[in-house]
C-alpha cells in the first residue's frame, strides 16, 4: 500500500504530531508499506529517513515552520499516486488533499489532533473567539464532509468535534505508543547528577512551555505542595514563550534549586529521564490524546492531570492517577502532596498506570488505522479519475 501522510509541520518541528506520523511511518515500513510524509521546508534541513517530499515554504512566525499553498509540480505528482492519504493538519494540508486527491478519487482520512479552539484563545487572545468560530465551527465541519473518514483519537474529543458541528462519521482510534524503550529504558538518568536524593519525590512535565499548557496553574500547585512538603521537585521538559516568565517566577519564589528546567531533551533519551521520575503531573486542558502522558504510564509513573478531554480519556481516576476539576488548584497541589507522602499508593498507581498503557501500543493501533486506510480503498475501488467535483472551486477560495 502506497501512504501517504500529509503535514504543515514536521522534523525538525518538534511536537506530538510530529512524533506520530514518525512512528507510524517507521511501523508501517517495518509491515511493507511504502510511506511519504508530503509537508513544506527548505534546502537548509535534511531529513534523515526517505521519503519525506518537502515543498518549499515561506517561514512564519513558529520556528521551523515554512508554509505554502500548494504543492511543486513534483510533489504534486508524486502525492497522486497513492493508494489512501492520511491528513493530519486540517487547513493547509486538508485544502490541498481536497484540492490535489479528491477530483481522482484518492480517498482521505483526516485525524484531529488537536483542540484548535483552545489554541486560538491562548494565542490571539483579541480575536479568539473569531477564530474559534471560523475553525471550530465553520472550517472543521465543512472539511470533515468532504473527506472519506474523520479519526479522533479519544472518545473525548471525538465529543468536542460533535459539538462543533461534524456530521460525519467519526472513528475513535488512539495514537501509538512504542512502550518497549519506556519499559526498559537503556541509560537511566542518575537524581543525584540534579542534587536530588532517593528520599525527593521527583514530579516531571513533559511538553511544550507555552500558555496552552497551563504550566502557570502547575506551577503555583507544585509551590503549595512544597511549602508543605519540601521532600519534592518539579522537571519541566521542553522549551518555549514562557520558560523565562516561568523561571523568573520560580526565582522570585526562591525555589529555583526545586524546580528544574531542562530545555528540550532528545526523544530517545527520554526514556531514562522518565526512568528517574516518580509521578508525571500537566495540568493542561488542550490535549486530544496525550503521548507524554501515555509514555509516562508505560514507564510506571502514575499521573496527576485535569480532567478533560484527552487526559481525562487516559487516565482512569484513582487506578492509574489522580484527576481534578479544571478550577481546582488547590485539589491538586493536595494531589501532589497525597502522592509524595504516600510511597505505597503511587507505587499502586504507577503499577496499574503501566498496565493500562499496553491498549496504546503501536502495534495495535497501526493495525486499527491499517482496517481503516483498506475500508476507504475498497469503497473507493474503480473510481479513480472520475469527474472533478464541483466543491472543487469552493475550496480554492
């Protein structure tokens, strides 16, 4: 099967989406499948694995990001020629899977990995609620009926596309996971290397340092449940706008020897940093499906998160972690005070938090998303090069 994957952003633009389509290409390859990851860049970048065809793009305002409205003639060409494209950006690269694939008949899957509502609000918070309107409420719905199968990755937001307006079909189908070097991680970080003892109950966060991830809201939690239990520290893992807002915070608050920042740290040796943690704790609300969250389990650490879409579909309340209301500060720096002076019960949830991460296993969800992509091929058999449809010209304006 030719597959092909289409993003506004990939390597070397770090972020979960990124992370999925490079491990679901490298699974599906390992089965025989031919994939191409179809996205923008420029000559400066080069990409270690084949079959990346990058259109060259203007940069904007996201580091590493270079955009265009279409294609080369070579990308073009190349992109109709397969069997089944797999979207995974909605407004560049859906527009141009309706505009280049849909007139011939390759049919599309969209999968929505993101809440871009709540994304508009953290970034432009003056026209939010605009944007908000024109993406959630006007694009998504109108290019979810065009395309031939819309994914979510959770059952949460598999509701929020619903109340969006999607009439479509949608299958939920959660992002893999390769557990296998979170469970037996090769290079262990050693605590000690931090200043941090076996007695210190390590909490990390993984992710992004940016407004959608609410890091002020854990930030002020972890400060609360250290003045009362001052055998604890806190990781942020990651970079972006606000990491020297939130360090500057931190060192007004004079705990900056508890709270450790430690910039973007290379994906495979996250394994051995989650190998020295003891709990994972976000409390971010924009997560569709969680793969931090996900890999954290794998690796034994039961999590402290809100509960929301995403997260709220990961964890199980009391079993793997601990889940408080959007509002609630003050339940979850109790939360986080519960599990440090509670070895037993977080040992008990980073157990069950292990177990449960084995239904997220790239094995098995290349395998469900593979059921999907040969259910579009089928429906679509001896229809190649039919007639251009007429929506054609709507989506060029």
């Amino acid at each position: 099967m030719r597959i092909g994957m289409m993003a506004d952003l990939y390597k070397p633009h770090i972020s979960g989406v990124t992370n999925y389509i490079s491990l679901n290409k490298q699974f599906l390859e390992q089965l025989g499948h031919q994939v191409f990851v179809f996205t923008f860049g420029h000559g400066e970048y080069q990409d270690e694995e084949n079959n990346v065809i990058r259109s060259p793009g203007a940069p904007v305002f996201v580091k590493n990001l270079n955009l265009n409205l279409r294609y080369t003639k070579r990308a073009r060409k190349l992109l109709q020629t397969m069997d089944v494209v797999h979207v995974n950006h909605p407004f560049i690269s859906g527009s141009l899977s309706l505009l280049y694939c849909r007139p011939i008949g390759i049919p599309i899957i969209f999968t929505n990995h993101t809440r871009y509502d709540l994304y508009a609000k953290a970034y432009v918070p003056l026209v939010g609620g605009a944007v908000k309107l024109l993406a959630m409420h006007l694009f998504i719905p109108t290019f979810t009926s065009l395309v031939d199968l819309v994914v979510s990755p959770s059952a949460g937001m598999r509701q929020v596309l619903i109340e969006a307006g999607v009439k479509a079909p949608i299958d939920v189908v959660p992002n893999g996971v390769d557990l296998h070097p979170f469970r037996h991680p090769t290079h262990v970080r050693c605590r000690t290397e931090f200043g941090f003892t076996d007695q210190d109950v390590l909490f990390f966060f993984v992710g992004r340092l940016g407004s959608e991830k609410n890091l002020v809201f854990l930030l002020k939690s972890f400060y609360e449940a250290y003045q009362r239990e001052p055998h604890c520290a806190l990781f942020l893992v990651g970079e972006g706008p606000l990491r020297e807002e939130l360090r500057t915070w931190v060192e007004e608050r004079g705990i900056g020897a508890r709270v450790i920042f430690t910039g973007l740290i290379p994906y495979d040796e996250m394994p051995g940093y989650m190998a020295m943690a003891d709990v994972f704790a976000t409390a971010s609300v924009s997560e569709v499906h969680p793969l931090t969250v996900i890999e954290a389990m794998a690796a034994g650490l039961p999590v402290i998160g809100i509960q929301s879409p995403g997260v709220g579909d990961t964890v199980v309340d009391g079993i793997t972690g601990l889940l408080c209301p959007q509002l609630g500060q003050t339940q979850f720096s109790q939360a986080m005070i519960d599990l440090v002076v509670d070895r037993e019960r977080r040992l008990e949830l980073g157990t069950q938090a292990r177990r449960a991460s084995e239904q997220y296993a790239i094995e098995r969800s290349v395998q469900e998303m593979l059921k999907r992509y040969e259910r579009v091929i089928d429906k679509h058999a001896g229809q190649r090069r039919r007639r251009i449809k007429p929506e054609r010209g709507i989506v060029r304006k």
